[in-house]
C-alpha cells in the first residue's frame, strides 16, 4: 500500500528503534566475547572499550593526543579551505587560468594523497607540519571545485540585474558571487572536514609520536585490539561532534533558503 | 527638453551558432524610436527577438550593425541611466525586501540616510509596508514582482526596460500590477519600453505598439493607441474603440504567429 508517504514520522518511534538496535548489537557482542563464540582478542568487549576510554578520559592521556589531531586537522582545514576559495574563485574570475591549469589540477586530485604521505613526512618531518601539509591537500581539492562551480553556476539575470543596477566588480563580488558560490562551498566543507580528519590521522599513523593516529598505530603494534577500537571510537566521537557544529553553522548562513521539506 | 529618448538605427544583431557552423539573425534592421516619457511595448511571436532587442538597449548584448542611442549617446555597455524588469523575478535570494530595494542606491554609493528614507517610500509605495526583512522565498509571486519594480524605480532611471514582467503572474495579480504600473508611470513619467506577447496587455498599458515579424525580427508596422488616460487595465477593456483596435492589430499579427509557430515545428529555430 502507498499510504505510508501521508502518515508523518514519529520521531520518538525512530530513536526508539536506533537506541534497541545499538543496545542489542552491543549486547550480542558482549555475550558473544564472554561466551567465546568469539575471540575477544580480535574484536575486544565494549564493556572492557568503555573502560579503556574512560581510563584514557581519567588519566587525561587520550585528550593530549586528541588535541594534537585536532590541531592539525583544524589548522590544515582553515588553510585548505582559504586556498581553496582563492584559487576556485580566481579561476573562475579569469578563465584562461582555468583552461591553462585544467589539466595539472585533474591530475593533482587523481593522485591518491594517502600514498603521498610518506613523502610528505620525509619533506616535511615527524611533527605537526607534514600532517597539515597532508590535510590541505585533501581540503583543498574539495574547496576547489565546489568554489569554481560555485562562481560559475551563478544565475546569469542576476549578475545582469545587478550590473544594470549600478554593480561594480567589487560589489559584483561581495553582493552576488560569494554569496552565491557559499551554497556550493558550504555543502562541501562537511565532506572536507571528514577529509581533513582522515588527513590527520592517517598522516600521523604514518610517522609521528603524538595524535590519535598514533595511538591506535601503537595499539596495533602491540596487537591490543581495544586500543585500536577505542581511539576509533573516539574519533568517531570527534567526527560527529564537528558535523553537527557545521550543521549549526550552515543553518545560520542559509536563513534565506527556503525549508527543504 | 524630456530626457529619456531612445532612437534605434537599422539594428541587427546577429550571433553564430557553431554547432550548426551557421549565424542566426535575432534582429535585422529594426529601427524605430520612443520619445522621452513615452509607454511603448513591443510585441510579436516568441522567438522574434523582442527580448534580444529588449538587452541590445540596455547594452546587455552589442549591437552587430546599426545604433541605438539614449538622449543621442550611443549605448556602449551597461547604461546607468536605465532600469531593467526581468521576466524571471532577478532579486537577491540572501537579501531582505528593504536590502534588494536599497541594492542599486547602495551600488551607486547614495548615503545611507539618504537612502534609507527612499527605501521605505518605495516600499510604502507597492504595499509592502511590514515585510521588510522579509527574503523573498517568503513572498508571492506577485509580491516579489512589486519588490522587483521598486528595486528598479528607487534609483528613479529615465528609461525602464520590462522583458515581459507579468508574465508568469495569473490574471488577477496581473490586472492589479498593470494598474499599479501605470499609477506609477503617469506619476513619474519615465519611458518605458514594455515586451509582452499579450496583445491585450500591450494595448491596455500603451501610447504606441511595435509589431514584430518572426524571426528574423523586424519591426512590421507600429500603432499609435489613442485610448483616454488615466486607464484602468480592466475598464479600458469595454472602450468601444479597444476591440476595433485589437482586431487591426491581431490581423497585422496573426500571420507572423502562425509562421513563428510552424517555423519552431520545423526545428528552423534553436
């Protein structure tokens, strides 16, 4: 029957749901570990994970390592982004930039980063500087193009009117373009700031001594399956905290869109 | 001496389309003239280039042969001096009703307390007192037309351009937006060149009509509408000489439709 479309979603009914169907995957794992059906040294227990973060939040030692994550992933994100926009906006403003550097720019964003990484810490060292290096070659692309087709897709009436209106470059700029072309990069800076965070980590469980991707790297080496899942666990915290944030910021700066129903 | 003549000279304006490898003429040789004041619409099949013709005055488009001038200067590029109604509504989406009128006085640096005062007039003026920070996806279709107008008539231009501005209203906000039109016009007394494809409409609003051919557009003959003003576009309708007119008129129009028509079956067009 087709008459599901008309009854509206009951909230409370689809959280309830979510909340059984986590409780009784981790209920099954629990069971499943402490019965060895399974053996706990591959896939740990979440009841033992939730010691170890708590632990970890205890002792503080997980925070320091999240700081520096973080450090790098903002610092890059902010840079990524910033570049991203200069040049998307500059190609898209003058079109002979973008035809000459259409190719090497394809080419760049062909290149899996993650294989560069190693290179990155030989040019740049163990520290913070080759994982922000590694981070804004994940946003910048990303910004990039979002940015370019922003500018480029922008309603032609409207750059007419505001021409006949009495617009010059620069007001054409602030009145029209960015404004426009903010749809585009803001719908892109959730998919970038997942990247920058892969950035980060993958960067640091390459070669570093301090960040969340070198902690679960050093669990791994210990072949401690807890601590690998743990620091999981609270990166994905992390993710989830920064999207929703972005949500909150994008909502501020879409006020004049109409509600999506 | 009235200010705010357009005078068009053997106007063509061609562009190629190189797909086809071939030019396409929008307009060819199209001269007439509208004095300083005067309310002209043009009107002729879709797909005639009344439009085009419509972006060549505003110097949206260049001219390919032949000129336009405005008070006797050539149009080379966007013309301060005139204002322009977009058949699709051309607000600014992540604006306020009272920010896009204040737009163009804004553009073209009036002080803010200066400005501020003319904003609110204007607003005032197509009653839309009370919306003002409002965006326009929260306005009618026939509000955000009046906003539209407003933004246009703030910096009082000398010669306003409309690419068929109702268009996609219904008849009733239609009627009220004509009539809301002419109270303006006869009150500030700009020309107007107004594009429509409804006959009706064009003879309701106008001192003078164009009739284009299909295309390629060429002025085909032009009317002198002497109805009385003040009108009322829903009154002038029962004027005896109105139908007389339409039906001079249509006659003069009809065959360059049907060949406008055939001629977009065919695929000559696009």
């Amino acid at each position: 029957m087709a008459t599901s479309a008309a009854r509206p979603v009951s909230w409370t009914e689809i959280r309830l749901w979510r909340a059984g169907l986590l409780a009784a995957f981790l209920l099954l794992w629990e069971v499943a570990t402490r019965r060895a059906w399974v053996d706990p040294f591959f896939v740990s227990q979440p009841t033992v994970l939730a010691t170890q973060i708590a632990d970890w939040i205890r002792t503080g030692f997980i925070f320091r390592h999240l700081l520096v994550t973080m450090q790098e992933t903002i610092i890059g994100f902010l840079l990524g982004t910033v570049l991203g926009v200069a040049v998307g906006f500059c190609f898209a403003h003058w079109e002979k930039l973008a035809h000459i550097f259409d190719p090497l720019m394809v080419a760049l964003n062909a290149m899996p980063r993650v294989v560069l990484a190693p290179l990155f810490i030989l040019w740049f060292g163990l520290g913070l500087l080759s994982k922000v290096v590694m981070v804004i070659s994940l946003v910048f692309f990303v910004v990039f193009f979002s940015t370019y087709t922003g500018i480029r897709e922008v309603d032609r009436d409207l750059v007419n009117n505001a021409r006949l209106l009495g617009a010059g470059p620069r007001h054409l700029i602030r009145h029209v373009l960015l404004p426009s072309a903010l749809t585009w990069i803001f719908a892109s800076l959730r998919t970038s700031v997942g990247f920058a965070l892969i950035g980060a980590v993958v960067g640091e469980y390459l070669g570093s001594h301090e960040g969340m991707g070198y902690v679960i790297s050093y669990a791994e080496s210990m072949f401690n399956a807890t601590g690998v899942l743990a620091g999981l666990l609270v990166l994905m915290a992390a993710v989830i905290a920064i999207d929703l944030g972005l949500k909150r910021l994008d909502a501020r700066f879409s006020y004049w869109k109409p509600v999506a129903k | 001496m009235p200010t705010g003549a357009i005078v068009l000279e053997q106007v063509t304006h061609r562009f190629s389309l190189p797909r086809e490898n071939r030019e396409f003429t929008a307009v060819e040789r199209v001269s007439f003239d509208v004095r300083g004041g005067e309310f002209v619409s043009i009107v002729g099949p879709s797909g005639c280039g009344k439009s085009t013709l419509l972006a060549l005055v505003a110097g949206l488009v260049p001219v390919s042969e032949g000129r336009i001038s405005l008070d006797g200067r050539p149009v080379a590029g966007v013309d301060p001096r005139l204002g322009f109604v977009f058949q699709r509504d051309a607000l600014f989406p992540w604006k306020t009703v009272a920010q896009n009128v204040g737009l163009p006085l804004l553009f073209r640096g009036v002080a803010a307390e200066v400005a501020r005062p003319r904003v609110a007039d204007w607003i005032a003026r197509i009653g839309l007192r009370g919306f003002e920070r409002y965006h326009p996806h929260q306005l009618s279709g026939g509000m955000r037309k009046r906003v539209a107008l407003a933004m246009t008539m703030v910096y009082e231009p000398e010669i306003v351009l409309m690419d068929e501005p109702f268009g996609a209203l219904d008849v009733q906000t239609r009627n009220l937006m004509e009539n809301d039109l002419l109270e303006i016009w006869s009150q500030f007394r700009r020309t107007v060149v107004f594009v429509t494809h409804d006959l009706e409409e064009a003879i309701a609003l106008s001192d003078r009509i164009v009739v284009m051919t299909a295309s390629p557009g060429r002025v085909k003959s032009i009317y002198t509408i002497s109805l009385p003003r003040p009108r009322s576009v829903t009154e002038i309708r029962f004027h005896p000489d109105f139908g007389r007119l339409y039906e001079t008129i249509w006659k003069d129009l009809k065959d360059e439709v049907r060949l406008g028509y055939e001629r977009s079956q065919t695929g000559l067009l696009d």
